[in-house]
C-alpha cells in the first residue's frame, strides 16, 4: 500500500512540475515566487527525512553540489554552426539553392527566433534527463548535467512519447529582466558587471557550484530533438509540439512558411516586435521542414546546408574616440584597435572597436578625439563605420602609426602588396604569447586552464620561451606563481599531460604554420601519417595533394626548412607527445577512398546523409555537392534524380547503397540473403533482383541488385 507519506511527496511534486508548466510555458503563473518555494521547501525537507523516497527526476534534485571541474563530453551528433545571411537577396538565394536541391518535391521551412544564447545538448534515457552538455566546438563539449538542471524550464522526466534514447537540443540564455537583477546585485556588492546577457549566461552554466548557477535564473528554449543519431520526427515543426507536450519552455514565435515571401514577411514581423521581447534574438533561423530531406541535402564541413541564420540589420550608435592602442598577434601583425566612450550598443557596453590596419585609420581620415559612428553586426568586436566630422573642434590629434613593436621595440615591417605591418623579431613575447595560446587552444592542443594572464606570466618570468617548454613545467613551478596552488598546478600539469595524447591533425594545427587551418591539418595528417614524413614531402609532392594548392605546398615547406622549426618538432618528440596519426585512424584511411571526390544522391535507407559523408572522409575521401568531370564516384540511392543522370552523361562510375557499404566496411547486417535470377542460355544466370531478410523487423525487402556487384 502507498502511504500517506508517499501521496503527499509524489503530490508536490506533480504541484511544482505544474507550477513550473505555468509560469514558463503559460506565462500565467497562479502562485507567488515565495508560495513556490515553500512548496519546494516542504518536499526537501520530507526527502530529507525519508531519503528512500528520493528519486533521480524528484524537483529537489535541481541543485547539487560543487563540482572541482567539467568534464568533456562528446557528442553523438555534431552540433553544427549555421552559415549566416545579412540580407533578403542572401536568403533568396538560399531557398532558391533549397528548391534546386528538391528537384521538384514538396518543400516549406520552419522560421523561428535566433535566441542570443548558447546551445546545450540534453540526453534522457528512458525519459529521465541523464546528462547535459556545452556545444564546445561542436564536436566536444563540457558535460554541465547538474547545471542544466536548475534550469525551471528543463523538464527533469519526459511525460509522453519518450523514447529509450532522446536527444533534446536547445539555447540556454539569460532574459534581460534577470540581467539587470543580477547586474543590480553585483554593482551593490562592489563587484564588476556583466557586459552582456549572453556572456553572463555562458559563464554561469560552466560554473561548478550549481547552487550559484539556480540564483542566476537561466532559461531555455528547445530547437531540435534526434533518437540515437537520427532526427525524432519526419517535420521539424513536430519538434517543437512533443517538446511542448514534454514539458519544455517552447518560444511561440515561430511559423511553417512555404515561400520565400512568407519568410521575409516574419522576418519583418518579428523585427518590429524584438525589443518587446524579455530575451535578445538577433535574427531569424530558417530550416527546410522536411527531416528526410535535411538528411539528403546534407552539410558542408561547417554547417547543414538546410538551415540557415538571417540577421538583423547592424545596430550603430555614436560615441567619441579616446584613443587607439596596438595589438601584436602570433604572426607579429600590428592590429590598431579603437579604444571608445563607453556606451551602449545592441545590448552590449561597448569600449572597443576594430580598425583594422593603417591603412583603414587613413580612410577614415580618424583623429584621436573624434566622435565616431559604430556598428555591430554579428562581430564581438564592433567596428569603426565613419568619423563624425561636424562635430570636430579643432581639438583632435592625428594618430602616428607606430614604426616599432610597441612590446619588444624591433622594427615593424611592411611587405609591399601587404596590407599588415609585422614585428620583425621572431622572439617578440607578444608573439610567443599568442603563439602558446592558439597552441592550447581547445581546436588544437585543448590545454584547459592555460589562460591568457598564466601565460603572461610564464613568459615573462622565462619559464617558457616556445610551446615545448611547457612539456617540462613542474607543478613547483606552478604552484609558486600569484593566485596559484598546488591544486592547480597539478589540474593544469594534467591537462598538459593529457595533450601529448591530441595526435597529428591537432599538432600540425597547434604549432601555427602559415595558411594550415584545421581543414588543411586534417588533409595533411591523413596523407602523410607522420611529421617525420610531412617534412621531408616536396612542394610538388604536397601540390599534388587533393586540394592543397601551391600557396599552402611552399608556407609548409618552407616552415620544415627552418632549422628552429626542425629544433621545436625534436623538442617535441622528446617531450612524449604524440606525431603521428592514431593507428585506428590509420587503419581506417582506405585507398579507394583517399584523394577521391565523391556526391551522394538519392535516399539511402541505412544511412543518413551526414553518416554517410563520415565514413567517406574517416577513409581519407571528401563530398562535394555536385556532379562534374572530376568527380570520382557518384552513391546512388533510391530516387537520385539529376545528378545520377549527370554522372551517367559524364561516364562518372556509380555505386550502389550495398557496394558502398562493402566498400566503406559498414555492410549491412542482414539474416539472410537470396538472390533471384532466370537461367538464360546454358550456363548462364541473370541476376535481376535480391530479397534481403532484415533481422531487426523481420521484413522481407525486394532490392534491384546489379549482377556485377552482387
């Protein structure tokens, strides 16, 4: 029998869950702040009591203890960015490309608000949220579950629907009332203020006292939801239905429009009514509805190519400039930045804007007192638009860009042609420093805790003088420096430690050779294996190479000529870490794959676009989007429309959904096979179609097969 005890825990706590369905969901609360929290309070203290009542989904579970770090998370599907429009013509032209991609098939999109947030990933196994997670660099982020979960409009069970494994992806942000409450708060206190609601909510999810985090009041509103790695629904639009059903604080500003002029219509619409809204949006996000065919248009390597951002107009405003100082980058590029009146600009304090270079100083014909006119559209940093010149008074001083380094005083030089003027001194500390930074930044070496002013401090006291002196600091070493312990010396000995492990494409990202971003550092790690090898490649043998052009070949030959180059790599070695690729990563690299081009078309029944663009690119080839003479071979599924017959016209090779897998060494896993022919002359078969048995449903699936495959 339930006691009574049992029916009046279980009796809050459907209490709160529907309180908290009022007040984020509705918008119609019927208690009071205080009210709630008695409720809450009255169920802690029961489960308190009787602890064996205490379950993983119970409202008191919101708030846990503190955590002493976050740990990585990897995500099962990559959380993409999303390629941004800036005008009408820009999405015109994305629906248009969309439309092409249907090749006459029924298509709409969903519009809904650009939340200024940060996206977050929530896992629940069987309808209990198990796990939260940053989106980090998309495919990597920081596990923050106890977090997520004093998040109110986060339900902690899925009520209806949920299936073994759900994914919910949505946008935690800060609304502009708990922003000013919050700033209220530290500005009484003496403390610094926040200087916008997105960085305040960034900041505050990765905290480790989750009892802090609750104070903060973050909310959130989903986006997305998948089952495994597929896509829950056959629309998007039904997303945001079972997520409402579930509990979840869905926005209702979001519309199925089914033409380019029912989008713009709610991009207007939703302008006229943002600066109403409790929370900061700086555009609309357009999706294709259909999930089947988000799967066929698939990605680019940063973004699907179903979805896109339009943003708002830039915000400008006007403010007076106080002076410009310089910056000296990893390169020893002389990057003039303006350093402004504070104001406010796009919900943002805003002190500083970029310039650029010298050059653009002259454009402007800029003067140091000058009132200015600002803009910030989708940039952290704002830009200089124009000087205001009718409001000089004869006050302002011309600006003399310097001819030095303003940190080490070698001679800063400019290359003619080039538009940047550099620090000649190949030891700048300037430069060291932000060298050792991108070196441990999270898309090469991932050195968590190896901040900016750590790294100051390093070099300055000549405890590093290049990135492989960090393979022998000691936490002595740490421990001794201001604000520092031994605790953390140790944590960041560790994340060092644990960077020996990063591999190749890391590595050759990491030490910064000119022109070799991530893209290139993962074509050059998978063709060549090893640095040792990489080095001795020729500026022909790396021009050869599938989309490394000439100006890339000689930057990376010409970086294995220098002697210190040659120095730091043996350095490295020595220090354990690790230049080579993964032998399970080797292994994978197949050669019917490496350097080949290949387009998919058509539906494939086992797997997703995006599924099947990974198996190709882990074996070493590459996607493209479309069919042309050097394309090496075209994966046909069902319905593949024109470009099977552009490939056909081209005599460029197809496979079949069955080879392919063969060939990338996923075969499908079926029971049984038969193959159906007719003997047509003595000795002879035809072989026209295959039954397949499929072990998971145990349904019979008739399948054209081509005999030569088969």
């Amino acid at each position: 029998m339930v006691s009574e005890l049992e029916m009046e825990i279980e009796h809050l706590r459907a209490e709160i869950e529907r309180h908290s369905e009022l007040y984020y969901q509705s918008d119609a609360p019927e208690i009071s702040d205080f009210e709630f929290d008695q409720l809450l309070e009255r169920l802690k203290a029961l489960e308190t009591e009787h602890p064996e009542f205490i379950t993983r989904d119970s409202p008191t579970q919101r708030i846990g203890g503190k955590a002493t770090s976050l740990r990585p998370f990897t995500h099962t599907v990559a959380l993409m960015s999303l390629d941004n429009s800036y005008d009408l013509d820009e999405l015109k032209a994305f629906t248009e490309r969309c439309e092409k991609l249907a090749e006459g098939r029924n298509l709409d999109y969903v519009a809904e608000l650009k939340i200024d947030g940060l996206s977050v990933s929530l896992h629940y196994e069987d309808g209990i949220l198990v796990t939260g997670a940053t989106r980090g660099d998309g495919s990597q982020g920081d596990e923050v579950t106890q977090n997520v979960k004093t998040i109110r409009s986060i339900p902690l069970k899925l009520k209806v629907d949920a299936p073994a494994h759900a994914e919910v992806r949505g946008e935690v942000f800060l609304s502009r009332t708990q922003f000013a409450r919050i700033n209220a708060e530290l500005e009484m206190q003496g403390e610094k203020t926040f200087a916008n609601a997105r960085n305040s909510a960034s900041g505050t999810l990765r905290m480790l006292d989750s009892a802090i985090v609750a104070s903060r009041r973050l909310d959130m509103f989903p986006y997305d939801a998948f089952t495994g790695a597929s896509k829950m629904f056959s629309t998007h639009a039904e997303v945001f239905e079972w997520c409402a059903r579930n509990g979840f604080n869905v926005n209702p500003h979001r519309r199925v429009c089914s033409s380019f002029e029912e989008l713009s219509a709610f991009i207007a619409e939703m302008e006229t009514v943002r600066d109403s809204l409790d929370y900061e949006i700086d555009g609309v996000v357009v999706k294709v509805n259909s999930t089947a065919l988000q799967d066929e248009f698939g990605t680019t390597t940063k973004a699907p190519r179903w979805a896109i951002a339009y943003k708002y107009p830039a915000r400008q405003a006007t403010t007076r400039l106080l002076g410009i100082g310089i910056q000296v980058g990893r390169t020893g590029a002389l990057t003039p930045v303006a350093h402004l009146e504070p104001t406010l600009l796009a919900g943002t304090t805003v002190a500083r804007a970029s310039l650029h270079n010298e050059d653009e100083i002259k454009r402007l014909d800029l003067k140091i007192g000058d009132y200015v006119m600002i803009e910030k559209s989708g940039e952290i940093i704002p830009q200089v638009l124009s000087v205001v010149a009718s409001k000089r008074d004869g006050s302002e001083v011309e600006f003399e860009f310097p001819r030095t380094c303003p940190v080490c005083g070698s001679e800063a030089v400019r290359p003619e042609g080039e538009a940047v003027r550099r620090c000649s001194n190949d030891v700048c500390p300037a430069k060291l420093k932000a060298r050792i930074l991108y070196f441990s930044s999270r898309k090469a070496m991932d050195i968590e805790g190896l901040g900016e002013v750590l790294v100051e401090t390093l070099v300055d006291n000549g405890s590093i003088k290049d990135v492989a002196d960090l393979y022998s600091l000691t936490v002595e070493q740490i421990a001794l420096l201001e604000r520092m312990a031994e605790k953390s010396g140790t944590n960041l000995i560790d994340q060092i430690a644990a960077s020996r492990e990063r591999g190749l494409q890391r590595l050759l990202y990491g030490i910064d050779i000119r022109h070799v971003g991530e893209r290139y550092a993962k074509i050059l790690a998978n063709h060549f294996r090893s640095i040792d090898r990489l080095a001795e490649a020729s500026v022909q043998e790396l021009d050869d190479i599938h989309e490394i052009g000439l100006s890339v070949a000689e930057s990376v030959y010409e970086w294995f000529r220098d002697p210190r180059n040659i120095d730091l790599v043996d350095r490295l070695k020595a220090a354990g870490v690790k230049t080579e690729t993964d032998a399970a990563s080797t292994a994978m690299l197949d050669e019917r794959f490496v350097g080949k081009t290949f387009v998919l078309t058509g539906k494939l029944e086992n797997y997703t676009r995006d599924e099947a663009a990974k198996l190709i690119e882990d074996r070493g080839g590459r996607v493209s989007s479309s069919v042309s003479k050097k394309t090496d071979y075209v994966v046909a599924g069902s319905d593949a429309g024109s470009k099977l017959t552009k490939a056909e016209a081209l005599g460029v090779p197809t496979l079949d959904e069955v080879t392919f897998a063969r060939w990338s060494g996923s075969e499908l896993d079926f029971a049984s096979v038969w193959v159906i022919g007719s003997v047509t002359a003595p000795g002879r078969v035809h072989f026209g179609n295959y039954l397949r048995k499929d072990p998971i449903d145990d349904k019979d699936t008739y399948d054209h097969a081509d005999a030569k495959n088969h």
